[in-house]
C-alpha cells in the first residue's frame, strides 16, 4: 500500500469506498498545488471542516494517490498552474480515469481562465485567497456527481444491464471449475446485482459501483473509438468493439462524452500550441508520405478525431515509415511520443513489436526509431498530452540539439533538466534536436504515466520516466527493438525545468534506489546482462545521449563529474565494466557502471529504478545513465512486464518520498524544497 | 490570553504592519480565527513558510529575468506562487509588487520589469525583516500563553 509518508491525515483506508454516516464529514479530499504556504491553509481549512485531507505538490503525484487506491478520494481540489502538468490537463485526466469531481483553483481571477475551468469540467472554480466558506460546500460536488452518474447508469436501461449480467453471471457459472466456486460466484453475483438495485434506490448512500477506467480500457475504449471513427462511434458499438465484461453502454457513453470534450480541448490546445513542434513538422511534413496504419490503428481516423494538427501526424506517420526519412526529426511527436506512450502501454508494446521487426537490424537513427514506436501509441497519448505539449513542447524543442535526448531513454533523467548533450552527442549528428523533446514532456509524461497505470511516479515529475520513455521509446527501440515505452526523455528543456527537475531525485537517490522492491537492482544486473548480449551497435549509443545535466539537481553533481569523465570517453565508454560494445554512450552521467552499478545506483536515486528497467533494452542505447536519479534511458523493455516494473518501482518510489510531497523544482537552486517543515 | 509586555508588543507590532499596508487585516485576523489548541504554531509557522518561500522564487524570478533568453516559463511559475502565496497570508505590498511586475513582463518590457523586479525585491527585504521579528516574538510569547 502507498507508504504515504509525507500525508497527514489522509486517506483514510480509502479502500472503504464509501462515505460515513455523518457525511460530509470525512470526505477524502486530495488538494495540489506547488505552493507550501498555499498547501498548509488549504489543508487547514479542509481540516477545519472535517474531511480527510491529503496534500500534494506535483499533478504526478496526484495522478499516482489517485490511481494507486483508486476509491480512496471523494473529490480534488487543484491549482491550475502546476510545474509537471497543466491544471487543466490534470483535470481532464482525473475525470477521464477517474471520474471524480475537481475544484480548480488559481491566484488569477480573470475571467478567461475561470472560463477555461468550467469548459473543462471542473466542478468549481475557486480564487486564492480561498475562504473556508468556499469549501464547505464541496461536497456537494460529490452528491450531484454521484447523482447524475446513477441516473445515466439508470437511464441506460436497467433492464438490458440486468440482462446482460444475467447472462454473464450464468455463462461465469457455467465455466466455474467446482460447483462451489460456480455458486460462490452466482450468489456473489446475485449479491451484487442486488446491492446495485438496492443502491439505485437509496440516493441518500455516495456508494456506487463506479466503472474504473483503467488504461488498459481506456485504450480499448480508444482503440474502438478509432476503428469506428470518432464521429461514427457510438456507445453501442464500442461497447461491442470493446467486448469487456461488465461494462455497460451507460459507462461507455458518459466516458465517449468526456473524451471528446477532452479531444476537442487538445485540438484547441494543439493548434495552439504550434511553436516548435510544428516547425519541426513542417519540414518533415512534406517528406513523410502515406500514412501508415500501425497497428490496426488508423492514423487518419485517429488524427481527425483528435484533431492532431497535421503535422504531428505526418510525423507520427513518418514515424511509423520510420527509416525512410532521411532526417528524423522528432520535433512534438516525441513529446506526444511519450505521452501516447505512456498511456497506451499495451499499445505501445503492440506496436513496438511491429516496429521493431521493422526497424531490427537496422542502424536506425533513433529519431526514426522514435516514430515508429510511437505511433500506436502515439496517437492515443496525443490526444491527452497535447495539452500539455504546449509549452512544452516550445521547450523541448528549442533544446532539441540534443540529440542525445533522443536517447530519450535517457529522457528519464531529463526531469532533471539534465539534457545530456554532451560531447557524444557530437556523434549523433542524426538526432537532431529532438531529444530534448520528449523529455521535457513531463507533465505529459506525468499523465501518460498515470494512464498506464504505473502511476506511482512518486517522484513528482521526476517520475516521467514513462512518459518520456515513450518518446525515447521511440528512438532506440527502433533499433533495439525492445525500446519499451518507456524510454524517458530526457533532457530536460531548461526552459521546463519542472518537469525535471524533481528535486527529489537528486534527494531521495541514496535511499531509494536500495531499499524498494529492488527494482534499482536488478535492472542494472540486466544492464550489464543486456549488454553483453547485445551487439547492436545502436547509433543511439553515440548518439549521445548525452545529457547535460546542468539542469540536474546539485546534488548529482559528483555523478555529473563521473559522467563527464565517462562521457569523454565517448559514449562507449559506459562505465560499465560491459567490455562490449556497449556503448552506453555515457549519456549524461553514466553513473552506474554495470558493474559497479549498485553502488551508483544507490546514489543515484528514484530514477535509476526506473531507468534500470529500461536500461535492459536501453542499456544498450543509451548507456547513459543519468547520474541523478532520474531515470536513464528507460528503454523498457517490453517484455518485461513493463507495467509492473513500473508500478512496482513507482511504488517503490512512492514510499521512498514523502507522500504527496514532490521536492521542489530544481529551479535556480531550489534545493530540496520539501515541504517538511509543515508542521504537523 | 494573557497581556504581557509582550503581548502588548506583538499587537503594536502586528498593527504597524496593517497600518503600513504590508499586511492585509482581513486576511490575517481570518487566518487566526484557523489557529487553535490542536496547532497554535499555524501563523508562526505559515509566516516562517513564506518567507522561505518568497524569498525563493524572487531568487528565482531574478535569475530568470537576468538569464538570456529570459526564462518565461520560469518567471511564470514563480510570479504566479508568490501571487498566490502573498494573496493567501495577506501580504499586500508583495502582492501588488507581484502584479505589478506581472503586468509589466506581459507587457514585453523586460527592463521595466527588471524595475519593477527590484521594487518588489525592497519591499520583500523590507517585509521579511519586520516579519522575521515578528515571529520571533510570536515563538517568544507562546509558552507563556499556555
């Protein structure tokens, strides 16, 4: 279970579910902003008003409490303007998945981003200073969402839902092994059909049986939205499409009603957010040809559904040509890369396996590796991370020259603001700029992350490595073919120093990479396993991932000397005692040797873990390993039970940080900026 | 609530700040009205929070104002948390320092808001010393109260 350490009073063995006979009192609120000062009086307030408060300073961490126990909130209440993720971004995630009122808050009270909140669901807008009055009521949010989500389930038709379990519950009965499991299951069927009668009844109860829309099937969901076409989709059909037990029209129809609300969002979000990205598309847009269906998934449809400005999608489909561009540039679409992967984790996989058969054997640059791994993904991510790709993606790209980034693997460690450009990346004139791309992608890493259900990222943004690793996915995977998704961009744009710069790692690395789930571990024994038996000779490698891990916390700064010096040597020079080739492109700071990894890795923090993981496959990538915790090149393999690891690791990280508390962004100095003086 | 020197000194003190506008009234005594048993070092340490916090993003709002390009994002960030920070414990001259300089860097005006950035960067030094006494005597006066 989460090791909340850091929150007060909170959760309240979520698991329960329900509310309390003295509703509202006890109402689980989950309240994140970046700001401590703010962060204490809301809580105090909240506190005040007897609801369960648990505080959080990253919309990462968030995303993590609130798919972690996924019944453990009754409402949210956040900033609009968080480091790692947009508000507005968060807000659309949380209703997508989780379908839980949220409260926006902000320090501007202009009309136009009050407006903004209310066009994207949030159930109330709020204006700093916020006033106990303004909080006593949020329950309210709850009652009526819960309301209105019981009457659609009603609506839709009781009598075929009934049906429909009917007949499940027998056909379930029928393939029962032993009779008692047989009975045990129909009378716990029953039970449960008779409780959800007996909760339609009751309005006064909160408890309601609530469709979780995990990323497994919110992909699906995505998937047959797209086979059908967005305009075609109907919840009938992509109920069927979907073919998921349990799962009625009612659920489908109101989550079809918030994704497009979400897609039409990122298509005035996207158009708006050209800037870097689509000049870098622009150029390719003209190179890039028919599109190319990845993975069943068509990219047309799917551009036109969510409206993905053009050019990414050109992108997204060069991409998936992969190879035949003769300078990939991975300008957005590694940023949505990263996104799409993250949040379509099976997806990518599926897709990545395709794309790897392309791509096997070929020295391919990483940007086109990028594409083509990003593509299923891609796609489904775009939607949700272009948003956040924004600004983002302005930043990335204007740091797109490292090309190392493209590492993207590395793209872990760009929370850090490492973008490791360093002298390798001299080798690696393919990959242009893009790099810097996905790394800087945390928000949306953040988001996609959650999507995949890896959520944990305790580490605030640190934790991107998933989303970003989509993006760098993208780029050595190709090659590698086992690029998991996860390949972290890294390279963190300066300009977005949020989203890497996760203080925390530079903190927690010593702690966590020994202690949890010794995830930090093993990957690294795979590291240099992987590398021995890897003998590609990954362009990425030199590719250089190279991150300069300036942006990096101070803390790392020894594990910057180390990479440095490793880095000089070229990028083959992995520490890693792998004699192979393995050019671990001492990216950024190759901290951790294989062989001499644990100890590295107990220094470098959260991210190894993650990094690890993915080094496998990335190891041979990009051996750089960032120094700070962030992730290195998280080319997660694939076959690894990429999501456990994740979730694992995320747990791991999560209990090594505080909960809900990400460090302070590493921004000009900040260091540590933990929120530890709270008082208690 | 005993009335001790010192007391009579925290209340002088604290009615100097409203008195000069560096403290919002309203928001203060709103604030204490949250203070109780349970956690009587809310203010003191709501305060000790600020200071450390607003000292940190002016750092960080200068040295993105000086870095070359600018960094926006940065700056954004950081003016937008002091707003919000100031707003919420009441400390009115940072605040409208904030705006200020907010308005002026959307304007495009990076060497007004290098003004402006230095205004604000007084009246903070100015703020966080008076306050600094302040919570120091707050500390002082809490054993005697219970």
């Amino acid at each position: 279970m989460l090791n909340l350490g850091y929150c007060k009073g909170s959760m309240s063995t979520a698991s329960s579910g329900g509310v309390s006979d003295q509703f509202p009192v006890g109402l689980r609120v989950l309240v994140v902003d970046d700001d401590p000062t703010c962060l204490v009086i809301l809580e105090k307030m909240l506190r005040i008003c007897l609801y369960e408060v648990t505080k959080c300073n990253r919309a990462e961490i968030a995303l993590s409490l609130l798919r972690e126990n996924r019944n453990g909130y009754d409402i949210v209440i956040s900033d609009v303007h968080m480091p790692d993720m947009d508000g507005f971004k968060l807000l659309e995630l949380i209703g997508l998945e989780m379908d839980l009122p949220v409260i926006m808050m902000s320090a501007d009270d202009g009309k136009n981003v009050v407006m903004k909140g209310v066009t994207h669901g949030a159930c109330d807008y709020l204006i700093k200073p916020i006033r106990i009055e303004a909080l006593k009521n949020i329950w309210q949010h709850v009652v009526r969402k819960k309301k209105n989500e019981r009457k659609d389930m009603e609506q839709s038709g009781s009598v075929e839902e009934g049906g429909d379990r009917q007949q499940k519950q027998s056909e379930d009965a029928d393939y029962s092994s032993s009779a008692n499991e047989g009975s045990w299951k129909n009378s716990k069927r029953r039970k449960d059909e008779e409780e959800e009668v007996d909760e339609r009844d009751d309005t006064s109860t909160l408890k309601k049986p609530r469709v979780v829309w995990s990323v497994e099937l919110h992909q699906q969901f995505v998937a047959a939205v797209n086979q059908l076409g967005i305009d075609k989709a109907v919840p009938k059909k992509i109920l069927e499409l979907m073919n998921v037990p349990g799962l009625t029209r009612e659920n489908v129809a109101s989550h079809l009603q918030k994704y497009r609300l979400y897609l039409r969002r990122l298509s005035g979000v996207s158009q708006h957010q050209s800037g870097m990205g689509n000049s870098f598309i622009s150029t390719q847009e003209a190179t890039y040809g028919s599109l190319s269906s990845l993975n069943g998934l068509d990219l047309q449809t799917l551009a036109a559904a969510s409206q993905i400005p053009a050019q990414s999608l050109a992108t997204l489909q060069a991409a998936g040509l992969g190879r035949s561009t003769a300078k990939p540039r991975m300008p957005m679409p590694i940023v949505d890369q990263r996104n799409l992967f993250s949040f379509e984790n099976p997806k990518l996989r599926f897709g990545e396996g395709q794309q790897q058969h392309l791509n096997n054997g070929k020295q391919i640059n990483l940007l086109h590796g990028i594409p083509t791994t990003m593509e299923p993904k891609q796609l489904a991510n775009m939607h949700h991370s272009a948003q956040s790709l924004g600004s983002m993606n302005m930043q990335l790209n204007a740091h797109g020259d490292q090309s190392g980034s493209l590492l993207m693997q590395m793209s872990q460690q760009q929370s850090r603001g490492q973008i490791l450009n360093e002298a390798t990346s001299s080798q690696v004139p393919r990959l242009p700029s893009s790099i810097g791309q996905p790394i800087v992608n945390n928000a949306l890493a953040s988001g996609v992350l959650a999507r995949n259900g890896l959520a944990e990222s305790g580490r605030g943004t640190g934790f991107n490595p998933v989303s970003q690793s989509s993006s760098t996915m993208n780029f050595p995977l190709n090659t590698t073919a086992e690029l998991t998704a996860t390949s972290f961009a890294l390279g963190s744009a300066p300009g977005v120093p949020s989203l890497t710069s996760k203080g925390m790692f530079p903190e927690e690395i010593s702690s966590e990479i020994k202690g949890p789930g010794g995830f930090i571990m093993p990957s690294y024994d795979i590291f240099s396993d992987l590398q021995h038996h890897r003998s590609h000779d990954w362009e990425l490698q030199n590719a250089g991932m190279t991150f300069n891990g300036s942006q990096q916390s101070n803390s790392l700064q020894s594990n910057v000397d180390v990479a440095s010096s490793v880095l000089a040597h070229q990028g083959f020079s992995s520490s890693q005692s792998n004699g192979q080739g393995r050019n671990i492109s001492a990216v950024g700071k190759p901290m951790f040797s294989a062989g001499d990894a644990t100890d590295h890795v107990n220094a470098q923090s959260l991210g190894q873990p993650l990094n690890n993981f993915f080094a496998e496959n990335l190891v041979r990538v990009k051996t750089e390993r960032v120094p700070d915790a962030s992730l290195q090149t998280t080319l997660f393999n694939e076959q690894f039970g990429q999501e456990d690891l994740m979730s694992a690791l995320l747990k791991q990280q999560q209990q090594q940080q505080q909960a809900g508390i990400g460090p302070a962004e590493n921004e000009f100095d900040f260091d540590g900026y933990s929120l530890d003086n709270i008082p208690v | 609530m005993a009335n001790t020197p010192l007391h009579q000194q925290l209340s002088i003190m604290k009615q100097s700040f409203f008195d000069e506008g560096l403290l919002d009234h309203e928001q203060v005594s709103y604030l204490e009205t949250l203070e109780n048993e349970d956690d009587p070092d809310f203010i003191e340490n709501l305060f000790t929070m600020f200071l450390r916090d607003s000292s940190r993003y002016i750092d960080s709002i200068e040295k993105a104002l000086e870095a070359t390009p600018v960094d926006y994002s940065v700056m954004e960030r950081m003016m937008y948390r002091l707003k919000g920070s100031s707003a919420s414990i009441g400390a009115s001259k940072i605040n409208g320092e904030t705006n200020t300089l907010r308005k002026v860097f959307h304007d495009g005006d990076i060497e007004s808001a290098k003004a402006s950035l230095q205004k604000l960067k007084e009246e903070h030094a100015n703020f966080k010393e008076k306050l600094v006494i302040y919570v120091g005597m707050l500390k002082e006066a809490k054993p005697s109260e219970y």
